[in-house]
C-alpha cells in the first residue's frame, strides 16, 4: 500500500507538472498512469506487484466508476436527458445490441470462444466510458447534441449491460436459474436510491432547520453521492445506475449545487480515475499480455475498429447527424472502468474460460484507452473551424426540433442561447 500512494503521488506530481504539455499533443495523463503501472508492476521493475482478486483492485474500479458515472449526471440533468434523448435512445436500443453482438461474433470466430462465452465477452466489452474522450465532450466547439449523445449513452449503457453479462454468466456456469427477478430489483433499487436519497436531502437543505454555509455548498453533493454510495452497497441496488441518477437528480432540483461542485467533483473524480488506471496498469505485465496471443490482439484491434463503429453507423442511418458528428460518434466508444469491473467479475466466477476472456477484455481495455484517450483532443479540434459548425448547431436533436415561426423574434430561438458544456 505505501508503494502504490507513493507511485500514485509521484506520477500525480508528473502529471501535473505536464499537463500543459500533454494539452498540446497525442499523449494523455490516462496514457501516463496505464504505462507507469506497467512499467512498475510486476515482471518489468517490480515496484507494485498486483493480482486481479486483490481488494484494492475492484475497490478502485467500482469508486472511479461510480465517480465518474455520478459526475456525468450532474452534467446532465434530467432536461438535458430528456431533450437530447432521441439519438442517445438510438445509440442505447440499437447500438449497444449490435454492438455486443459484432464483438461476440469476433470473439467466436477470430478467438474460438463458444457462443455463449462470445456472447458474454460481448457484454463485458458493450459499455463505454465518456472519460477517454473528454476532450471532445468537453470542447464548447463540438455540437451539444453531440457532446450530450456519447455523455448521456455512456452514462445509461453500464447499468444496461450488466443484466447481459450476469445473465450469460449463469449459463457459462451452467444455472438453471437466472435470477432474473433478483437482477430486475437490483437495478430498480439502484434508480430509486439515486433519486431519492437526493430529493430527501435538497428538501431538508430547503427547511428553515437547516442552512448551508457558501463555505460548504460543494460539499453537499460529495456528501450526496457518498450516502448513495453507501446505501446502495448496504442494500445491493446497482451502483452504476444509482450513481448517474443521483447525478442527474441533483442537477435537476439543485441547479446550483451542480455549479459549485462541477470542479470540485471532476477533480474527485479525476483522482480516482487515475489510481483506478495505475493499479489496472500494474497488472498488465509482460508475462500477462503474451498471454494474449497475436489473435487475442486480433480481437482486441476488431473489437475497436469493427464493432462500435458498424453498431452506430447502422443504428444512425439517416439520423440527420453531419457526416463528422456520425464518425465521431462512431469512433468514440471507449471501454473503461464498467468493463474493467464486469472482466473481473467474470475472473472470480471460476468458469473454464474466465482467465482468457479477462486477458481478451484486459487487452481491448489497455488498446482503447491508449487511441481513445490520445485521439481525442485531435478529433475534438476538427470541430475548431467555424465553418464547419453550422449557426444551429445547439440544438438539442434535429429530429425533434420544431422550426421556429416567422414571428419569433430572434432573441427567443434556441441557437441565441449559449452553449453549456455537458
């Protein structure tokens, strides 16, 4: 433990002493923190010898995930939710099937898995994590509906999978009984916690037994997000979906908590994320990725460049997206930290092939957050051309828009609104 704060420090120092350079180029404070717990872990120096059953490693995993699902829901809220929801819903019932379904075959086909460990491979690999990709959702320039599509998609597909990869998970081992109806309450405790919890709170906050300092404004949602946390671990609901509906609910009825806590959460959240990275890092050895073998990296290349972006082209058919916004939208299907948590917890399931899907789903991890997380920022100044932005470029979702009438005065139409980043 000494040797991992001490590492973590260090490379946090690092990182932020070149943040302003990394800014500027392909590299990524992600990439920093992947490569150095590899080049410390085990096999190359040694420094932090980790294994996948050690607490330490699913414990990061499932705070930075759920850090980071929280914080994307405060960026949300439930109107932006709801506004931007038709390409979102596209890219939620059709992309994520298709996706776990293109995924599945490679792994059949390419690796020589069975189906039914094909298919779990493929829920495994289905989430995406909007955190490799933030220098486009966050670049004012890129279109909102954009921006709202890979944020809100992401933030929903974690909590969606899960229901694939446990109930595939039970047919690899062999269950007669899927606990469909336990898995089923699981998520709904999930949703209800995330919304409730939060509404308790902010109505106390509004009662004249209580008043809260400006001082402490920012800490209100931390303290928010930590009782959901809390409760739902206590009582089994989902972690992920409590985690992006608390979210959204605090930036829905506590418009102003969102405000003072946007800084201060993503930098929680930020930390988080990077140890997470650190400690997955350090158990990609030399030794471990071998292991993977040339059509393992096969899949894992397959995985990123074939199934996602097949997925979103044919769920976007003529979706009215510009030909830039649909590559994007393509291409930025990160894996991350839902995957990390769903491959170990097929490790520890002790089914036959357990071991090879971790190191399949630990490859196409490593691979995605190396192009995805050092391609962003590239992608994301593609969209600095004002020319290339069109003046409607605001709107929420072209589908849906209603065109202005003739007699509203300009000041009223959606694109004189600013741009909030997401």
């Amino acid at each position: 433990m000494t040797n991992l704060l001490l590492v973590f420090s260090a490379l946090l120092l690092l990182a932020v002493l070149v943040s302003a350079l990394v800014h500027r180029t392909v590299l990524s404070t992600a990439a920093l923190f992947l490569v150095g717990g590899f080049l410390l872990g085990h096999g190359v120096t040694d420094v932090l010898v980790l294994k996948p059953e050690d607490d330490i490693v699913n414990t990061l995993a499932e705070l930075a995930l759920f850090a980071v699902l929280f914080t994307d829901g405060m960026h949300a809220g439930w109107k932006e939710v709801r506004s931007a929801w038709r390409l979102p819903g596209r890219a939620l019932a059709g992309g994520l099937p298709l996706t776990l379904l293109i995924t599945a075959a490679l792994a059949h086909y390419v690796v020589g898995l069975g189906w039914i460990e094909s298919l779990l491979i493929g829920a495994v690999l289905a989430p995406t994590d909007p955190v490799f990709a933030a220098a486009l959702i966050g670049n004012e320039k890129v279109p909102p509906r954009l921006r709202r599509l890979l944020n809100v998609e992401s933030g929903i597909n974690d909590g969606l999978a899960l229901p694939f990869v446990i109930i595939f998970l039970a047919i690899a081992q062999g269950s007669d009984d899927l606990h469909i109806d336990e898995l089923a309450i699981e998520l709904s405790l999930g949703i209800v916690i995330g919304v409730v919890i939060p509404l308790a709170a902010l109505a106390l906050e509004r009662t004249r037994l209580f008043a809260v300092s400006p001082k402490f404004e920012p800490l209100n949602a931390l303290a928010i997000g930590m009782l959901v946390l809390a409760v739902a671990q206590a009582t089994h609901g989902n972690l992920y979906l409590a985690a992006f509906a608390a979210g959204v609910t605090v930036a829905t009825v506590g418009d102003h908590y969102k405000e003072q806590f946007e800084e201060f959460g993503e930098l929680i959240a930020e930390l988080f994320k990077l140890g997470a990275l650190l400690v997955f890092g350090a158990l990609l050895s030399p030794t471990f990725l071998g292991e993977v073998g040339w059509t393992g990296w096969l899949f894992a290349v397959l995985a990123l460049v074939v199934a996602r972006p097949v997925a979103i082209w044919v769920s976007f058919l003529r979706s009215k997206l510009t030909a830039r916004e649909q590559a994007a939208a393509m291409w930025f299907g990160p894996k991350g930290f839902a995957s990390v948590v769903y491959g170990l917890i097929v490790l520890e399931s002790g089914i036959a092939a357990g071991d090879q899907i971790f190191h399949l789903v630990a490859a196409t991890i490593a691979l995605s957050i190396i192009l995805h997380s050092s391609t962003d920022g590239f992608v994301a100044r593609g969209f600095d051309n004002a020319r290339e932005v069109p003046a409607w470029f605001d709107r929420s979702d072209d589908e849906q828009d209603e065109p202005a009438a003739k007699s509203d005065p300009p000041e009223k139409t959606e694109s004189s609104e600013p741009t909030k980043q997401l």
